[in-house]
C-alpha cells in the first residue's frame, strides 16, 4: 500500500491537518499553497478516501481524515526522531585521519584514557597516508607527518620529528662506534621522507656504506624487522618509544638529529572547530608530552 502513496502527499496531509490551513502548511513545507493543495487531492486518489471537506472557510478533515491525519502525525514524529538519532550520532562520533604506523605503533596503544575522558565520544580511526579533502568529507581532524604545508587545511604543529638509529639489543652489543655501522644491514623504508645524510652530519662523521639488508615500503615492517634483529632503521621518537621503554630495541648512540619534519595536527579551513577536535588537541597534546618524558628517560646503550 505505502508504494502507491507518495510521501510528499502524506505529508501534506499531516501538515494541513496539524496546522489548520493550506497557507500555513505550504509555510512549513517551503512549497506554494497550490502545491499543497494538489499533492492533497493525489493523495485522497490514491487512497481512495476522500481526507478533508472543503469549506467556505477551508479545508476540514473527514472522519477519516482526522484519524488518518493523527496516525500520519505519530508517524512523522517517529521518522523525526530517527533522523535525530543520525544526528546525535555524528556529533558524538569523531574521525581521525592516521597514517597507518602511527595508529599501530603509537595511537591505538594510548586510545583507553581518550575513551576514559570523553566517554560520550566515539572515535572511528582512517587509517590513511592521503591527506583527504578535510572541508569536503567526514574527517573532523588528521595527523600528518610532513612539513605542515597543506594549502587546503589549517596545521599546527604536534612535535617536530627527530631521526637516530634503532636496532636489537644483540647488535647494539657489537656497535661501539659510528663506523661499526658498515658491519650492519640498513633496514630501509623505500617511500621514507628521511635519510641518513643529515644523522651522520648531526654525529659529527662521514657517511658509512651498509651491507645491503632488507627494504620495505611500510615503516611499521621495516619496525619488526629491526625488533627481529635483522639490521639497523633510521627511525624517529614516537614510532620507537614503546620498543625502546621496553627493551624490544635500543638507540646505540646519544645523537639525534632534526629531519625538517614533524607531526601535524591538520583540520579544515572553513569549518568551525568542534567541542570534540578541542578536547582530542588537548588530550593528543598531553599524550604527546608524556611520552616525550618518557622517551628522554629511556637509557641509550653506548
């Protein structure tokens, strides 16, 4: 029955009867009274049911219509109240746009106490490396790692990226010099923006010439082949932070050096900033802080 009933036409009916006038109804329902008037008329067609009397003074609904009109209305209600729902649901639901290595290594183990803080948040997780179009899609915020220059969003800056070797603690034994390097494997990440130019310039020495090792073109693998001890990774604070706490790696050498890149917190240029993004900047930014502390405390093999 309700595919012969066109919803436009129900909702004339609900309207007019609620309101009392086909002027008031095309008020509410941004159309001309006219329009009103002939989805009505549709309407009683295609139920068969004549729904209001015209009057001198105007349309009066039927016995019918008065009972329809009201089941029409407790209808319309429920229908409002499940877009609502939708509603409610978006503004309680942030999206953050992640690079994939740090959602694993770093975000997803510190999720918990976001979630003790603001119960009443959902966080959904796009795991991404692109940058997506932030005024024209769901994402609230991203974090990027680069140089913060994205023309089509407002960045600001989460922690400048800071570059050393990393590796197992069974070769760390064997390194006790710079140049014990060229006795190791790199680990290289193919589609890495860092190098190891500017680690050997900070460490004061020329440049050393690897054993060929195993390359990747995810800094999350080239991560576990290092913890697996399959050679040395230029690897930088928050990818590493929890190995090192936990002895999984070790940096052999007190020298970091500073790539020119860091994390971003990037949001859109013409939308408002939600109550949301402010309280996950504020909580990211303290994440960040305590793990730096962290970090500086963690003891370096010589």
């Amino acid at each position: 029955m309700l595919n012969r009933v066109h919803l436009n036409g129900l909702r004339a009916v609900e309207t007019v009867a609620r309101l009392g006038s086909l002027a008031a109804a095309a008020g509410e329902l941004g159309v001309s009274a006219s329009a009103v008037s002939q989805q009505i008329s549709r309407t009683e067609k295609q139920l068969g049911q004549a729904l209001f009397e015209r009057t001198a003074s105007g349309l009066v609904p039927t016995e019918f219509g008065a009972v329809f009109s009201t089941r029409l209305g407790a209808g319309f209600r429920e229908l409002a109240q499940a877009v609502a729902l939708a509603d409610e649901a978006n503004q309680c639901t942030l999206v953050v746009s992640v690079a994939p290595a740090f959602a694993s290594k770093w975000l997803l183990p510190r999720l918990s106490r976001h979630f003790d803080r603001h119960p009443n948040v959902l966080l959904r997780i796009d795991a991404s490396a692109r940058l997506t179009d932030l005024d024209h899609s769901d994402v609230d915020i991203a974090i990027r790692m680069g140089d913060g220059a994205w023309p089509a969003g407002r960045a600001e800056l989460l922690l400048a990226q800071e570059v050393f070797p990393v590796c197992a603690p069974a070769i760390a034994k064997k390194l006790k010099s710079v140049s014990d390097l060229a006795q190791t494997c790199a680990i290289t990440d193919e589609r890495s923006m860092i190098s190891w130019n500017s680690w050997f310039e900070a460490a004061g020495v020329k440049p050393v010439t690897f054993r060929k090792g195993a390359r990747f073109t995810d800094p999350m693998l080239c991560l576990e082949s290092a913890i697996a001890g399959h050679g040395v990774m230029l690897a930088w604070q928050l990818l590493t932070t929890d190995a090192l706490a936990d002895g999984r790696l070790v940096a052999p050498f007190g020298v970091r050096a500073a790539s020119g890149l860091g994390y971003w917190m990037v949001t859109s240029t013409s939308k408002a900033e939600s109550r949301k993004v402010r309280d996950f900047k504020i909580w990211i930014r303290e994440e960040i802080a305590a793990t730096m502390v962290q970090f500086k405390s963690i003891e370096r093999v010589a």
